[in-house]
C-alpha cells in the first residue's frame, strides 16, 4: 500500500504567507499602455534548474527585451508547488508577481490537500507554454521490455516493485492512475521531486517511474535508465520507435505529461493578461525559441487565456476521480 506523508503544507506555506503578505495590497489602477513600468517576478514553485525555471529563464529573458523591464525567475519550491501558488494568489493583481509553473501539477492539489486557496478562483489563468509527455522507464535490471510486462510483473509479485514520486505530484498520480486501470499493486517511495526520483531508479533503489524528458533523456541514452513507453496520446517524433502506455491492452486513452503554463493572482486584468498571453506567444512561436523546446523533448503551445481556464477545470475533475476511486491520502 501507498506510504503516507504527515501534514500537508502546514508551516512553511504560512511562513511563505507572512513573508509575502506585506506584498497583498490594493491595487493601484493601471493601464496596459504604461505596465510594466518596474520590474516583474515570476514565483518558479519548484527547486531551481528544473523544467520551470529554465522556461521562466528563457521566456523571461526575450520579455525583458520587448518590455524593456526586467523579467526574474523567483524559486519558491514546497508542497509540490503550492508554497509558491499561494504567493502568488496574496499578490497584488497588478501584474508584477506572476507564476510560470506546471499547471498539470496544479490541478491534482485540490485533490490531495486541504488549501487555502481555489486554483479556479483565486488565479487568473495566462497561456501554457509546452506540453512534455513522461517517459515510463525502469531500471536496467528490471525484467521487463514493456508495459505490459511491467504489469504482468507486478501482478506476479504484489507490493514488491516501487515508483519514486513526489507524493501528491501530477507523476504521482499519472502512475496512480495506471495502477488503478490495471488493477496492480506498488510500493510509492516518497521523494523530493524529479531529480532525486530519476537517482533511486539509477542506483536501484527505485525499481520504474515515470519523468520528464529533460530529466531523463540523457540517462535513458546512456544506458542507466531503460525507456519503454511514453506518457502521450501518439508516438513522439523525438522516439517514433518507443509505443505510447494508451497502445498496452486496458490502458486506451491513457495520457499524462507536463503542461507548463502562466498565471496570475486572482483579478488580473484583462488587459494585462492579454499583453502577456499575446507576447508570450509570439516568443514561442520564434525558431530559436521553438527549436530550443523541441530538442528538449516538449511541444511548444498556448492555450488561450480562456482555453486554459476551461482545461484547468477538466484536469481537475479528473484527478479529483483517480484519487476518490483510489482512496488515496495523505496526511
């Protein structure tokens, strides 16, 4: 059975609140003509070098050559991202704290925690940026060449393999989610998040688990990470030759993956966030910038500010299924 993690967000997202509460102002009537006028912070809610900084980082930087103002990556990891959420959601809505974060991992939180805030509510969705799908892999001495495999595996020895995930996290519950379809049983190692999963499948530790491209790639290429399937609805260009989960028998429309994405306090307004939405969509679009994405695995994209509001909503009835039919919790 599924290990259980004490607490939920508790002490450090208060501490997070009264460290940033002296931002929670009133906001100054603004026109779009003169924003931004100073320099903005993006809240990354993850350790720093991953997936969400180096996109904070890239598309800041060509903001800050359009806007003229500075546009700096702010780490504030904890609680699979919602230490830094709930900075953002006490920000002003003037535009100048924003997030760029994965918006998949957004919408299984309400599932998994008790907030303090209502992501449908009290955040003003902006655009995504990429898609990246997960790469399912185990380690090299784990027998299998498939998923099917896999789970005849786990069926032979209930309880005996493990998935290292971030407990509460979109990987954890896109594994969840498998496991409920397939009627398996898993052990689930809590971990810190990506990196320090990827490193108990390496050393053996761990025994499969599903990552990022960014995070695996390099490993699955040199041989310490063995990759069998992908997380999205078709094959993926980067590896045609590696089958999706959803083409395994009793796993149809499987899909799962990484959806980075923008946001704002609650209220923001409109024409910020059509500034915003507009200029972060014509950066993605650019060769360097599109190119750069591509090689990485992702799929670059931007959902409308409305689009993105309406697959928050979605996403979130999903996962609010998975973990009531699993009965999943963590306390």
């Amino acid at each position: 059975m599924p290990r259980k993690m004490s607490g939920c967000i508790g002490a450090g997202l208060a501490a997070a609140v009264v460290a940033f509460s002296v931002h929670a102002q009133a906001p100054a009537a603004s026109s779009v003509h003169a924003w931004p006028a100073k320099p903005i912070r993006v809240v990354v809610p993850y350790p720093a070098g991953g997936t969400s900084d180096i996109l904070t980082r890239m598309i800041g930087a060509k903001l800050t050559e359009s806007w003229g103002q500075q546009v700096i990556a702010d780490s504030r990891p904890g609680a699979n991202g919602n230490i830094g959420v709930e900075i953002v959601v006490r920000s002003p809505p003037d535009g100048y704290t924003l997030t760029l974060m994965d918006v998949g991992n957004l919408s299984v939180s309400p599932s998994m925690y008790k907030l303090p805030f209502d992501i449908l509510r009290d955040l003003t969705p902006i655009t995504t940026i990429t898609y990246s799908p997960y790469l399912l892999c185990v380690h090299p001495s784990v027998p299998v060449q498939s998923v099917a495999q896999l789970i005849a595996l786990a069926k032979k020895n209930p309880g005996k393999l493990n998935a290292p995930v971030g407990l509460g996290s979109s990987i954890h519950m896109a594994t969840l989610d498998m496991q409920q379809r397939m009627g398996t049983k898993w052990v689930y190692l809590p971990t810190k998040g990506g990196q320090s999963s990827v490193l108990s499948v390496m050393t053996g530790d761990g025994d499969f688990l599903f990552m990022g491209v960014l995070q695996t790639w390099v490993h699955v290429k040199s041989g310490k990470l063995k990759l069998i399937a992908v997380s999205s609805e078709t094959r993926e260009p980067m590896f045609p030759h590696v089958p999706t989960v959803a083409e395994s028998p009793g796993l149809a429309g499987f899909t799962a993956g990484s959806w980075q994405g923008m946001l704002g306090p609650a209220k923001l307004p409109a024409d910020i966030v059509n500034k915003t939405f507009n200029e972060v969509r014509r950066i993605v679009a650019l060769p360097e910038i599109n190119e750069r994405m591509t090689s990485q695995g992702s799929r670059p994209q931007t959902k409308t500010p409305q689009d993105l509001g309406r697959w928050l909503a979605t996403e979130k009835d999903k996962w609010a299924k998975v973990v009531k039919d699993s009965g999943y919790k963590i306390e």
